[in-house]
C-alpha cells in the first residue's frame, strides 16, 4: 500500500469551487481499481490549506493508474482549474508505527464539547 499527499493553498473567493471540483473528481477514484480510499481536509488553523490523501493498492499499481489508466486522468479533468495550486505531491510508505484508537466513552473526553 502506498499513500498519496496533495497540499493545496486555494485562496478564499475559490474554496466552494475546489471543493465541488474534487467531490466531481472523487467519482474518478471511486472507479479506479488501485485507489483503496481517499479523503479532502482543510486545515483548521489556515482555511485556505487543503490536503488530499489517496490510498492506492501498490506504487506499481499507482503508477499504472496514473500512466495507463482513464480513472486518474478523469480526475486530473476535473479538478485541472486548481493544479496550479499544488504545493506537493508525494507518496509514502506507512510504517509500522500505526494503531486503531477508539474514542473514550462520553462523559471522559478531556475536551469534551459544551452545549
């Protein structure tokens, strides 16, 4: 498995349209063999900071999406308005540093929210 990291800086006025540009271009993904998941983030200490991760089967089978295959240039498509604004695009190995945590029963978070 190896996992895909896009930043982005998309200014203010442009955010509701980067956004719908990638939930058009996620039907792209969704219909690659390779792509095991993915997910859009917006950074909560600077909006305009955004991070796409793209978990896809193998580096082999994700340079095969991107060479051979229709799925990631659909996607490319869809969202080619903001490529500009691309300030990374890596892929990484997950280490075996890695866990599942579940959440503390309610009533014990420490920043539990108020109403």
């Amino acid at each position: 498995m190896v996992i895909e990291y896009i930043r982005y800086t998309i200014p203010e006025d442009t955010r509701d349209g980067f956004e719908a540009a990638h939930a058009r271009a996620a039907d792209a993904l969704r219909e690659s063999p390779y792509c095991l998941s993915y997910e859009l983030s917006r950074c909560e200490e600077d909006p305009s900071a955004y991070v796409l991760r793209i978990q896809w089967e193998s580096r082999s089978a994700h340079l095969v999406a991107v060479r051979r295959g229709p799925h990631v240039g659909r996607f490319f498509e869809a969202i080619e308005p903001y490529v500009s604004a691309i300030q990374e695009m890596r892929r990484y190995q997950v280490t075996r540093v890695a866990a599942v945590c579940s959440p503390l029963p309610m009533g014990h978070a420490k920043d539990q929210a108020r109403p």
